[in-house]
C-alpha cells in the first residue's frame, strides 16, 4: 500500500475508533459505510493484525487498535497544526475562525463580539459550534473555545475572562403573587423551573430537589418562562445581568449561592498563530474587559 493510502486509511480508522460505529463514521466523513469498512479490512491486511472486532451490534478495539488510534490521534493533531499554519494567511487578517463556546456565553457576548470585530475587519467570517461539549483543540478543527472551568487543560494556553456563580430569580411579578422564599426549604412551595433532571440545586445550606411544572434543556426558553412570571429559576448570573440590571428579573435567596466557575478563552499552543487569530483574541480581552468595568 502507498504511503498516501495508509496515512488516509489510519485517519478513517481514527474516526471509527472515536465514534464505535462504522455507521456514525461514514456519516461524518460523508463516505459509505461499504467503502469505509473495505478501507479497514486493508489497514488490517498491511498491519497483518486485527484492529477492531465487529458484532453485529457494536464494535470495540483490540489491544493493536488501542495502540494503533493513540499513534493515529497523535498523527491527526500533526496534519491539524500543518493546516493550521499552511492554509491560515498568517500575515492577513481575512478567511474564517472555528469556534466552540457554550451556548449562554454565545448568545450573551460571542455574537455581539464576533459582530463588532467584523466591523474592522469585515473579511473574517465566524463558524461558531454552540454547545457544551468539551473538544479536544488538538484533535477537532477549532482555532479557539470559551469554556466554563475551574480547570483548564494543562495542554492549552488558557486566558480568564471572568468569574460567575448561578444565582436563583424570578420576576417581579412572580414574586408579587407568590412571594419571595425565605429558605431553602421553602423552594418546595414554588414553581422552580429547571435545565436539569431530576432536579436538583446545590446551596449553600446543601443540595435543594426541587418542584417545578417544567424542566427544559434549554436556558434562554428558562429565562423567557422566567420573565413571564412562570417561576423561579437557576442560572449562571452573567446570563441574566441585563434582566437584573433593568429589574425585570429579581435576585432571591443570595446568601444561599455556592462559588462557581470561570469562563476561560482557550487555543492551542501554536508556535505561529495567524495573525486573525491574534488579533481576535486580543479584541475579546479588551471587549470583556471594558464591559465588565462599564456593568
């Protein structure tokens, strides 16, 4: 086999090893399922090994696989900071930026930052991933993530932003009606509507099961339930700064309220990162900055 087709066929085995699945692969790497699994038998056939034992329900890595998809992951990384550094123009400030953010920092400051920064410099276009999930920015193709840790990885460079914890608040309204409650206990009489189940809110005073007519996995519904008088609910304060600011949402119980987290800007340890890069990661320090000294 040339040496092109292994490197190809380590990648496609990569992917599978990462998903388990030669279904989910083929859907990623937008390839059929036949063609990737003939890929596979060859990597065998030139490795004289198996790398993957196949049921008719699952598939799982032999001891040589294992070894194999550590070797390939390490292989990926390298190809991902070769393009990196060949295909950014690290001298111009145009192209795309790939980034991963959770969803409440998105839509509370990544859009409105990614807004203005096209403003100076209108040639960059932003591919965003909103959700939580953790990638790994050497593994996956991202140039940059926010994160909410108390942990950064050790293999990133890794820049606070800014600390927040949850807080618990309802509408003027809300409380109006059913009033504001006094102790954790009394959580059990209010509509406390949740992101989380079972659900479940830690405090000072310990961990607070609560009653609510909903639980949603998604925080901006929470909040407009909130706003519309619906109940109470838990959520990371810089999410609701403006509602608090402007009084259309209510703080209760603040002396119950744990330490949280800290949003962290991440990239990775790039001996040349492109100029876009930079000069992105720049504008978010000074654009955070200047928000919370003006909030």
């Amino acid at each position: 086999m040339q040496q092109h087709k292994k490197i190809e066929c380590l990648m496609l085995f990569v992917e599978i090893a990462q998903q388990l699945s030669f279904t989910k692969a083929a859907q990623n790497l937008s390839i059929s399922r036949g063609y990737l699994s003939e890929q596979i038998k060859k990597l065998e056939q030139e490795l004289k090994c198996p790398l993957l034992i196949r049921t008719t329900r699952s598939v799982r890595l032999t001891p040589e696989g294992e070894k194999i998809l550590t070797q390939g992951k390490k292989i990926k990384a390298t190809m991902l900071g070769l393009e990196r550094n060949i295909h950014q123009q690290h001298n111009g400030l145009s192209g795309s930026l790939r980034i991963t953010a959770p969803k409440m920092f998105t839509e509370r400051f990544l859009l409105t930052i990614c807004d203005d920064f096209r403003t100076h410099y209108p040639q960059i276009d932003f591919i965003i991933d909103s959700s939580y999930i953790n990638y790994d920015l050497n593994q996956d193709d991202f140039d940059l993530a926010f994160r909410a840790t108390l942990n950064p990885p050790q293999n990133m460079v890794a820049k606070e932003l800014f600390a927040y914890q949850h807080c618990l608040c309802a509408s003027p309204e809300y409380l109006a009606q059913y009033g504001s409650p006094k102790n954790i206990k009394a959580l059990n009489t209010h509509h406390c509507l949740s992101a989380q189940e079972p659900p479940c809110w830690p405090l000072q005073s310990g961990d607070a099961t609560v009653n609510g007519w909903l639980t949603l996995n998604d925080h901006y519904l929470l909040k407009q339930q909130a706003l519309a008088g619906k109940g109470i609910i838990r959520v990371a304060d810089y999410y609701v700064e403006r509602e608090l600011q402007q009084e259309t949402l209510q703080k209760v119980l603040e002396k119950e309220y744990i330490d949280g987290q800290s949003i962290y800007l991440l990239y990775p340890q790039l001996i040349y990162p492109s100029e876009k890069l930079k000069t992105f990661i720049q504008f978010v320090l000074e654009k955070l900055n200047t928000n919370k000294k003006s909030d």
